[in-house]
C-alpha cells in the first residue's frame, strides 16, 4: 500500500507554526528564527519531505500575475494581496497587463516560454481554447481570480458572491425608499457582471419593482464609463433617485455627473459602489458600497498556486469569498425627487 505523501500542512501542523512559515524555511529564507527553523527542519527530515517541482522549469522561484489593467485601485489590491504570499514563501513575483488584447496575451505567453515560470495568477483574463493549451504545453499551473467566462471543472479559481453583493446593494436602496434605481453594470461578457446585475434584478423583482428602460447600462469598471452613463440616465425624461454602480470606480464617475447637474449625493441621488476600494471611505461623501475582499481573493489564489507549484493536491479548486455591503454616507431615504431639480 502506497504511503500517502506528506505535505507542507501537515509539516506546519507537527511543527506549530504556519504554512507561510514552513515554505520560508524551504525556500532559505533569513526571517525565520533558529529555534522556529530547527522545529521545522526536523520535521521535515523526520518525514523525509521532499518539495516537488515541474521538471520543465525546475525550482526557478518565479509566479506571474496577470491582470487586465494596471491603473486602478482594484488592480493595485489585487497585486498586495498576491505580493503577501508570494514574499512569504520566497517567490518573487512578475506582474503584466494585458489590456483586454488576445495581442498582448500572446506576446505574454511568448515571454513566459522564454524566461520561464513556476506558476500564473490570471486576474479577469480570458484565454482562448488556444492559449490556455499552449499555456497547458509549457507545464506551468495557474489559478485564476473572477473568471471571465466559464472554466473547465479541473481549472482551480478564485471569486466573489456576486450575486448577494448585488442583492443586498440594491434591497439597501429599496429599504431606503427609492423605487426609481438603476445599475451601472460592467462590461457583459464578464460572470462577475453578469452575477452583479442578476443580483440587482433579483431584488428588483422581488419587490415587485420595474426597471424602466435605460435603467440598466453596461459599461466598463472605469470613471469615465460611469461619467458617461450616469449622464445618460440624468437625461432620461424620469431619471432615478438611486444608483448602484458596479465597481467603485464607476461610482466616483458617478459622483462628477451628479456635481455638474449641481445635483447632491445622498440628498438628490443616492449612490452604491462595489468592491470597497481604499479611497472609498475618503472621497466626499464617503461610499457606501459592497465589500469584495479582493486583497483575500489575491491571497487565496496565491496560495492555491504555491500548493500547485509544490505538488500539492487542491482539495476546493473553486472558491467563493463573502461580499457584504458596507453603509457610509452615499446614501439616503428618499425624499426629494431629481425630477425637481433643473437639468443643466
């Protein structure tokens, strides 16, 4: 009967410290204190544990991050959450845009070939049938964080309850009153978009509310898109009282169209984001808005990896981390509708 071979849990278990812990003293890592690395070099050496890698790449000590764009709040979560880890088990870390290209993807994966991986973090990226088979050919593992679309079973990912994020923004909006509430979604093609406006239909539905046309508009997670959309809905003939905005960003877009008008937040409009960005709670009024651990989302795809590039076993390949709203000062009951407010 075959031993079952031991893992790096079970070493920081025997040892009493952490998984980050055990991977440091593997990787020779300095930070570690000598009476800490002997408990863990004894246990290792009592289990005869031996760390494995991919044969194609060898222990280069190297994770690739990719993410869609970089000049955001959300992006920059992203990258401390997985940069945690990764330092913690003594990876270094590369991090590429890819900007929403299948261009810029391919000259990625060109690069990846030529200086070679342990492992990738795919962050909202989409690979084609073709690039996720190339990717498959170099032998490199990855885990990806809010898939694009949808992924085969053995693919390991990371999310969000999405749709209870949604949910719980827009029934915040309706316990305040507000009848007239419309979505600013992400782009379509996105799960977590999709998931966010069901969420907001959802509710909607439940409390026997119609969404007018135009009251749901599908844009980007940019201040531009939400700008944008939001000027749109203030020039419909019935504009709304509320605005659930699917990312933070499109929220602070939100928030420039509504001070042209010389319209208020929350008094005029009130405003919900998602994602819970840093700069959230700062801005003028501070953002009530759905809490998306994406700093946790990053860690967690990390350490998938790490287990991955280890040999491990990934017993939950797909996980779902709880959103819950966040109540600041975008949002009011209903009381003066816009409608009595001269358009400019």
């Amino acid at each position: 009967m075959t031993k079952e071979r031991v893992k790096i849990s079970d070493i920081a278990e025997e040892a009493g410290v952490s998984v980050a812990t055990v991977s440091k003293v593997l990787n020779g890592r300095s930070d570690v204190a000598a009476a800490t690395r002997a408990r863990v070099e004894s246990a290792l050496r009592r289990h005869r544990y031996e760390r494995r890698r991919s044969h194609r790449h060898g222990d280069v000590g190297l994770v690739d991050l990719v993410v869609n764009e970089l000049d955001s709040a959300w992006s920059t979560e992203v990258i401390r959450g997985a940069e945690e880890v990764c330092h913690d088990a003594g990876i270094g870390m590369v991090v590429s845009a890819v900007h929403g290209r299948s261009s810029a993807t391919r000259e990625w994966l060109d690069n990846l070939a030529a200086r070679r991986s342990d492992g990738v973090v795919l962050v909202v990226s989409e690979l084609s049938p073709s690039e996720r088979a190339r990717l498959d050919a170099l032998g490199v593992p990855f885990v990806v964080v809010d898939p694009v679309g949808e992924l085969d079973p053995d693919v390991p990912a990371v999310g969000a309850t999405n749709w209870a994020g949604g949910l719980s923004a827009t029934e915040h909006l309706i316990g305040l009153g507000h009848t007239r509430i419309a979505h600013l979604g992400g782009p379509r093609g996105l799960l977590c978009s999709q998931a966010r406006a069901d969420g907001y239909r959802a509710a909607m539905e439940r409390a026997r509310l119609t969404v007018p046309e135009g009251y749901l508009r599908h844009g980007r997670f940019t201040d531009r898109s939400g700008y944008e959309d939001a000027a749109a809905l203030l020039d419909l003939a019935e504009p709304p009282t509320a605005i659930f905005a699917a990312s933070d960003q499109q929220a602070f877009g939100v928030y420039e169209a509504l001070r042209e008008r010389s319209l208020r937040v929350p008094a005029d409009v009130s405003v919900v984001g998602f994602d819970d960005v840093p700069v959230a709670r700062w801005v003028s009024p501070p953002l009530t808005t759905v809490r998306q651990p994406i700093v946790e989302m990053a860690a967690m795809a990390a350490r998938l990896l790490v287990r991955l590039i280890d040999g491990e076993p990934v017993d939950t390949p797909r996980v779902e981390l709880a959103t819950r709203l966040v109540v600041r000062e975008s949002t009011a009951a209903a009381e003066i509708g816009i409608e009595t407010f001269t358009k400019h």
